[in-house]
C-alpha cells in the first residue's frame, strides 16, 4: 500500500505538532525535514532524511520511500503552504500523494504580537530570493508587508535598501525568535534598523502611514512629474500607449528614451511585481527620473543613464518595451530591442518625425512581424482672454507589435 506524504507544520518557537500531526509522527517509518526541526525529534526511531536541494532530486527520495511502502512525515514550519516546502513539493509529487496539516504561520504569531489583523497584508518572501521587487511594488501602494527573510537578506540590510529608495511612509517591526524565551519584538522606522543585529530567525512587518490618503494607479497629470519643458509623453498619449503595452504582472518592462520617467513611473503603478527600468542618456534628465520616483515613490522603477543601445546589454530581457524616444536617425536602438524582446513580448512606439515612423514600419516588415498604428492629436482646455480655448498636441503616431512565439 503506497501512503500519501504528510507535511506537517510545527508551531513557530515552540516547534510543537498539533495533535493529529503527533499522531502522524508517532505512526511514520520515515521523518524528514530541516537539520533545525528534525533536532526537536531526536527521540523518533525510524529513518531520518534530511532536507536536501536541489528540489525534484528531494521529491525522488521522498517518492522512493513512498513508493515502498514507508510512512513518511515531512516537517514544516508553521504553514507549509505558506512560501513553505509544500507550495514547490506538491507539483512534483502530485496532489492525490500529499496531505498537508498546516499549523499556526510565523506570520500570524507576528501579527497578534503587534495587535494587528494580517488579513490584508502583503506577504514577501526574500528568503532564497533577492529581487525587492515585489517588496518595492507592494509598498509604492501603500500595502502593508509581511516579510520573509533569511542570512543575507536580514532586517538590517531591508532597512538599508528602504533607506536607499528613501522610503520615507513607513515603519518597521521586527519580530525575532518568535515564541521562544528569546523573543524580541522591534519597532521603530528604517532607518533605526541600520546597525541592527537578531538571530536569522525573524520576520518584518512594514505598516504604512496615513494610507487613507490614497495613492492614484493611473492617470497622473503632467505637471506631476518634473521635466524639462516639452519632454514628456503627455497624459492623453501616454495614457493610450500604457494601455496598448497591455502590462501583466512579474514583467520586465523597458521605458527607452524616457525622458522624465512618466511612462515608466505610471506602468508601475498598474503592473504589480514587474520591474520596470527608464533608460535615458542625459544625466539630467535621469535626475529628474530619480526625483520624480522620489516624490511619487514609484519605488519599483530603475533609472539608467547610458547611450543606447549599447546601456541595454546590462538589462534583463524584456516582455514589455516602451520607445518614446531614443529612436534616432538610424534602427540600431529599436532593432536591438525587437532582438531581445522575448517571444510572444510586445513593444510599442511613439513617433512624430516621419522617418521614425518609416523606420519603425519598415524593420516590424522585415522581421515579418503583424504590426498596428493608430495617430492622435489631443487638445486640452487652456485659458485665454478671460474664456477657454483648446490647445492642440502635436500629432502622435503609436506603432505597436507583438514578437511571435519561437523567434
């Protein structure tokens, strides 16, 4: 008879099984799990695997066990569905081979610590991983975070990356050795938690200030951001070309020739966890990207000064690419950029000089791409002589395009 997989969560400190996980303990053949939980077990008397990676190779001894027969309990702790072992496990073993009995999370223990309900938060795991980006996504929308950390991403060093993105609508909690004698609960902003040191075992909690003063997703006016006169992708375009990039969440998104930042900076806002990089060649102007991410904590937005295209070899390849300008008196930058879009990505263009739109048509016929346009010319309402009138925009000419799959 071939026995599902039990994981079981432990409480957090205590390391204690619920009852029905101490009925499985007791009964199984074979305990697995972390070096730090099977030591709570030192008294089981069957066999011990310990936690090894890669993943699908642990899945393979686990199913080894199972598929002769042996009773096998996997130790979690807390919630194992939550950024724990059972959320990549599972798949590899398939749902009819796994129960899971959750136990309390370390982030519910955290919560009641601080009073607060953790319903509503937004929980990160910067264990194993070191993209903030989710982090910093969650944040600019004034959510409230739970944190996983580990021994290189530790409070110290998320305080020091909050600080060095200015986050400034925040305070931070520190909850360590949770249920333990040890426990120490932390409060404070940051930037008090720069030469902050606790044992590896905690979590954060980042509340947000006055988050009733909301935050807009979309549709900021132009005198929001700051600019050189002229330089922006103005509200009534940009607004039709972010829709056209038809942003997903966990993307990389290419703002090229940005200017002051403001399609970058409004995209981030909609795109949850995506990551989002305004590249410009004028030091200038990436300051006033860096200032306009600053007043508008756009914090998941990466400016980058360089010349193109030669600055886009340090960029991650790209689902999504924006060019409002930067397209130059050749295609060397846009060719580039069609290069390494990934299959199935779309790039869309804004262009007002004809040979910009000549050449953007031309290389999509080329690389035998199915490409649309469309033009608009805006006006907006404008005093004068004591009445109103309407201001027309230049003509803009929105070129857009999907890479096919496989090239």
């Amino acid at each position: 008879m071939i026995h599902p997989l039990h994981i079981t969560g432990l409480h957090p400190g205590t390391l204690e099984p619920s009852r029905e996980a101490a009925k499985h303990i007791a009964k199984a053949d074979v305990l697995s799990g972390g070096k730090r939980l099977l030591k709570s077990f030192s008294n089981f008397k069957g066999k011990i695997i310990p936690f090894t990676s890669p993943m699908e190779k642990y899945a393979s001894t686990l199913e080894k066990e199972l598929a002769e027969g042996r009773k096998v309990v996997l130790l979690a702790d807390g919630d194992p569905l939550l950024f724990g072992i059972a959320a990549s496990l599972t798949p590899l073993l398939g749902k009819k081979n796994v129960v899971v009995i959750p136990a309390v999370s370390s982030i519910q223990v955290g919560a009641a610590r601080l009073g607060r309900s953790w319903v509503d938060f937004k929980m990160v795991s910067l264990h194993g991983r070191n993209d903030y980006t989710p982090l910093f996504g969650a944040m600019q929308r004034k959510m409230d975070c739970a944190v996983y950390t580990d021994a290189t991403n530790t409070p110290q060093v998320i305080a020091r990356q909050l600080v060095n993105k200015g986050v400034d609508n925040y305070s931070m909690a520190i909850l360590s050795q949770l249920e333990t004698p040890e426990e120490v609960v932390a409060q404070g902003r940051p930037e008090s938690f720069l030469n902050f040191t606790c044992p590896d075992l905690n979590i954060v909690i980042l509340t947000a200030d006055n988050k009733e003063c909301s935050t807009p997703l979309f549709g900021r006016s132009d005198d929001e951001f700051i600019r050189e006169k002229g330089l922006i992708t103005k509200l009534p375009v940009r607004s039709a070309g972010i829709a056209l990039l038809d942003l997903r969440g966990q993307q990389v998104v290419w703002d090229l020739g940005a200017g002051c930042g403001s399609v970058a900076i409004e995209g981030s806002f909609i795109s949850p966890d995506s990551h989002f990089y305004a590249v410009e060649k004028k030091p200038q102007r990436v300051e006033m990207i860096k200032e306009n991410i600053r007043n508008l904590r756009a914090w998941s937005v990466e400016p980058l000064c360089g010349e193109m295209p030669q600055a886009l070899a340090k960029l991650p390849d790209p689902e999504r690419i924006f060019m409002g300008g930067g397209i130059g008196r050749d295609d060397s930058v846009i060719r580039e950029a069609a290069k390494r879009l990934k299959p199935g990505g779309r790039i869309v263009v804004h262009a007002i000089l004809m040979g910009s739109i000549q050449r953007t048509r031309d290389l999509f016929d080329e690389l035998n791409w199915s490409w649309q346009s469309m033009q608009i010319q805006a006006a907006t309402s404008d005093q004068l002589a004591g009445d109103i009138r309407y201001k027309a925009h230049n003509p803009v000419t929105i070129l857009w395009a999907d890479k096919p799959e496989g090239h």
